[in-house]
C-alpha cells in the first residue's frame, strides 16, 4: 500500500513564516480571499491558513513539483481554507485564477526570477484584486534601499544568485516602488524583518 507523499521542507521558510504571520495579521482583514504567489512547499500557506482561519487560501506555483507537498500539509492539519494549488507563472497572461482576490501574497520571488516578473506580478495583482476589496499586494524577501545593500550577507547572497543565473539579483526598493506606482499601487506599509528582509504592502 503507497504511503502518504512526502512533505518538502524549506529551512528558510521554518524562520521565518511566524514573523510573516504577524504582519499579515495586521495587513489583512479578517475574512477574505489571498492569492499565493510561488507557494513552493506549502509550508507558508499552512502556518498562514492556520493562523488567520477566516482567509481562503489559494496556493499557487509555475511548477506542480510541490502540489503533493501543499496538498498533504494542508489535509494532514485539516485546513479547509486552503484549496487545491493552481499552475500560475505571472509571466503568463492571462492568468488561470479567479479575479475576486482581496490580496496578492509574494514571499521570495522576485530575487530569484528575470526582473520582468515584477511588472507582471504587479499587473497580474491589479487585474486579479476584486474591487471591493482590500486590493493587498504584499511582497517579503531582500531588497537594496537606495541601490546600497542594507547588510554584508545580503552582499554575498546577491552573488550567489548572480552566479546561479545573472539575471537574479536582490531588487532595488525604489524601483520596485516605481513598477508598483506605475501599475496603480502605492506602498503603505514597510516592515523590517529577521535576516536583513523586509516586507512591503503595497495598495491599489
């Protein structure tokens, strides 16, 4: 008889998914609907659906390599606010998802992919943001602050990424700032995180 699929685990996402929660807890509202961008292992959405039982999750990735791992870490703690990933890359237009979401959720994207995801996750979120709703886009990872790295790890962290597909790299805030403005979002909210990240939320 098969057993169970096996669950990925990310060490990072361990770190640093409680600090996320908190902020969340005071960005989004109490009921709702989050669209997550490049869920990976699912390990986010659990702690986050656990969390904030009145949000309806919707996991999504450009890979279906973590679907069973979502999947099982959402049935094994019987969260039924989480509902069944979805293929989604923001380069793809139009996106595969309902446009009724009250906020767009990114975690740990935008450094690891061509810069041209930015606009796209933007205008993706403006598109898929319901407008009745709290038309939340939220972004965490590592970000330079006036083209300075804000830490020496961070440094080190950027070359790495570079040296793995020079297109990677720790994004400038104020540019990141400028693609949301330009997409009909304004950022209301900076937090500074553990581990030299931040976590941005941006209206529309």
């Amino acid at each position: 008889m098969a057993g169970a699929p096996e669950t990925s685990t990310s060490a990072a996402a361990e770190r640093n998914q409680q600090p996320i929660l908190e902020e969340l807890r005071r960005l989004l509202p109490a009921q709702g609907k989050v669209l997550e961008i490049a869920s990976g292992t699912g390990q986010h959405v659990a702690h986050f659906a656990a969390g904030l039982p009145g949000i309806a999750w919707q996991p999504s990735d450009r890979e279906t390599c973590d679907f069973p791992s979502i999947i099982t870490r959402r049935d094994a703690a019987g969260l039924n606010n989480i509902v069944r990933p979805v293929l989604l890359d923001v380069l793809e237009t139009p996106w595969k998802v309902a446009s009724d979401f009250d906020a767009v959720l990114c975690i740990n994207m935008i450094h690891i992919s061509p810069w041209e995801t930015t606009p796209a996750l933007f205008s993706g979120a403006a598109r898929h943001l319901r407008a009745d709703g709290s038309r939340l886009a939220v972004l965490y990872g590592p970000f330079r602050e006036g083209g300075m790295h804000t830490a020496p790890s961070n440094e080190a962290f950027e070359q790495w990424l570079r040296s793995k597909d020079p297109r990677f790299a720790v994004r400038n805030l104020e540019d990141v700032d400028a693609v949301a403005r330009a997409n009909g979002f304004s950022r209301i909210h900076l937090a500074r995180m553990p581990a030299n990240n931040l976590l941005l939320a941006f209206r529309a």
